[in-house]
C-alpha cells in the first residue's frame, strides 16, 4: 500500500458523511446489472483494505468511486477510482461466474427438465429433472464452502489466478476455525429477506387489498420501491459480510503462517505486508464437523434458492444472487 493510501483524509475525519455517500452511490448502482459491476469491484477493493487492516494493524482510506488515490496523471487522478472498480467488477465476474456455471447449469437444466418438461407433458424425460437438480444442489454445497474463501484471496492479492489458486484457499479453510461457520450462517438468515421479496409479487395481492385497482403507474412505482430498499439492504449487507469475510481470511492466513503450511504462503500479499504469524493451532478432528455444518447450510440457501424460483420464474433467479454473485437482484 502507498502512502498515500494509509494517511489520513479529510473525509476520515467525517466518516458518517463518506458513510452516507457509500451508501447512496452503491445501492444506486445496485439496481441494475451493468452497473453492479462497479459495486462488485469495489466490495473487493474494500476486501482488500479490510484484510490488511486485519493483519498489520493499518487502517486505510476507503476506496472510491471514481477518483483515484496517491500521486500520477490528471486522468489517473480524476478516474482510477473507477477504472479500479471496473477492473475488480469484471475479474470477479470471471471468478464468480466459471465457478457457480457448474451447479447454475445443473439448476437450469433441472429447472427445463423437471417443472416445465413436466407442464408440456414430457413424462418420458421426468428423471433427467431431479437428477439434474440433486447433482447442482451437491456441487453447489461443496463449491459455496471454496468460493467465498476464494473470493477474499482474490480480493486480499488483487489479481484473477488467485481465486483458483487451490492449495492456499485450502489452507485458509483449514485455519478459519468456527468463525467461518457463523459466517456461513449469517450469511443464509440475511438471504431470508431477499427471498421473501423474490416472492413478494406471488401474494401482493393479499397483502396491499387495493392492488388489483393499481393503475400502471402506480404498480411501477411500488415495484421501484421495493427494488430501491432491497438495493439498500444488499449493498448494506454486503459491506457488513464482506468486511467480515476479509477479517476472517486475514486471521487464517496469520495462523498459517504461523505453523506447516507458512511455506504455502511466501510471496503471498500478506505476508510481503509484514504480518505477524499466530502460532495458535485449531483442533484438527473437527474440521469434518465443520465442513458438514457449512454444507447443511449452503444446503439451506439452496432451498431458498429453489423456494424462490417457484415463486417468481425468471432464468436469470438460477444464475446470479445478489449474496454470492453480482449485486444485483433480478
């Protein structure tokens, strides 16, 4: 980190003011795909400074939007910031989409092949939907418990190759200790409120007697409010899970330093930062117990997943979620 970087701001000094702005910019661009590009990039930036401040004790500013930080060009200055967000956005895209395709192409493929194969009466392929269906559900339990472990080495290297770099990602798993257990479960009750909204057009009706009589405007701009709250609390939640998240990559990573894997970790960006290793070992008998813990909760998010899907049927439900994916909720 430049120095630059790790001085403080005037903004520092205000930080329900910069608050406030982070807040309003990120759910504003949460609300559409293209734009939750650069919320993506920035959670990941924000990872980063999260993970170092973890592990050397130095509290950096916070990234910004579109202006960037330290010394160079007028151009540099007025727009790496942005430039910054769109290069983290689009190589996490990369990351994050190559690893859900497996169990999102099993989910689709299910989702044809079970409820509407069914609905055009193709009985004669009625097994390749369940099937489809348990294989994604399998692959989708195991993949959630690499892929946020993934996510913040990525975002703590800043560079691609780091999400697939296997043996360190394993070794911050076996570090994480039950502080990524209560993570993962926090991370399935904060979903409860998306698939509740993701269900919500199935009983408004019920809820809002008047809404048959809604004029088309009207029914716009209920659906606008409720996709800008849910935008507030995705962005919201994120920056809380993320933070969380690179906090508990950063205590892993001391603690393997700190025993057999640190050969694992040379050249690495913590430990070019200076970190100091935590010698505390974990109890390695309940890394099982861990890993079926965290299975039976992703297991949960899927069934979320699946709950939501009947409920409101667009393909892009299978793809994308705004608490493991793109920001963004379709």
């Amino acid at each position: 980190m430049s120095m630059a970087e790790i001085t403080p701001t005037r903004a520092a000094a205000r930080p329900w003011l910069t608050g406030l702005k982070n807040l309003v910019v990120g759910s504003l661009l949460a609300l559409m795909p293209v734009t939750a590009i650069l919320v993506l990039g920035w959670l990941m930036r924000d990872m980063r400074r999260a993970a170092m401040a973890q592990a050397t004790g130095v509290n950096a500013t916070l990234p910004g939007w579109i202006a960037g930080e330290g010394d160079g060009s007028i151009v540099a200055r007025a727009f790496g910031g942005l430039a910054q967000n769109i290069k983290d956005g689009l190589g996490t895209c990369v990351a994050l989409g190559l690893s859900t395709l497996p169990f999102a192409g099993f989910w689709i493929a299910s989702w044809w092949a079970g409820w509407d194969n069914s609905f055009n009466k193709g009985y004669e392929q009625a097994f390749i939907g369940p099937a489809s269906g348990l294989a994604g559900l399998a692959i989708f339990m195991i993949m959630m418990i690499y892929i946020p472990l993934a996510q913040a080495h990525m975002a703590a290297e800043a560079r691609l190759s780091a999400f697939f770099e296997f043996a360190r990602v394993r070794s911050v798993f076996r570090h994480t200790g039950w502080a990524y257990v209560i993570w993962t479960a926090g991370i399935a009750f904060f979903a409860l409120p998306v698939f509740a909204a993701r269900g919500l057009p199935a009983f408004v009706e019920g809820l809002i007697p008047q809404f048959a009589d809604f004029t088309p405007q009207q029914v716009n701009d209920l659906a606008m409010a409720i996709a800008l709250v849910m935008s507030v609390y995705i962005f919201v939640s994120l920056v809380i899970f993320r933070r969380w998240q690179a906090r508990i990559y950063a205590g892993a990573v001391r603690r393997a330093l700190g025993g057999r894997d640190r050969a694992i970790w040379d050249g690495s960006a913590l430990a070019h930062a200076g970190v100091r290793p935590d010698t505390r070992g974990g109890w390695q008998l309940l890394r099982p117990i861990r890993f079926l813990l965290l299975a039976g909760l992703w297991l949960f998010v899927a069934i979320l997943i699946y709950v939501g899907q009947f409920l409101n049927h667009d393909w892009q439900v299978w793809l994308t979620h705004p608490l493991i994916f793109l920001p963004w909720m379709p």
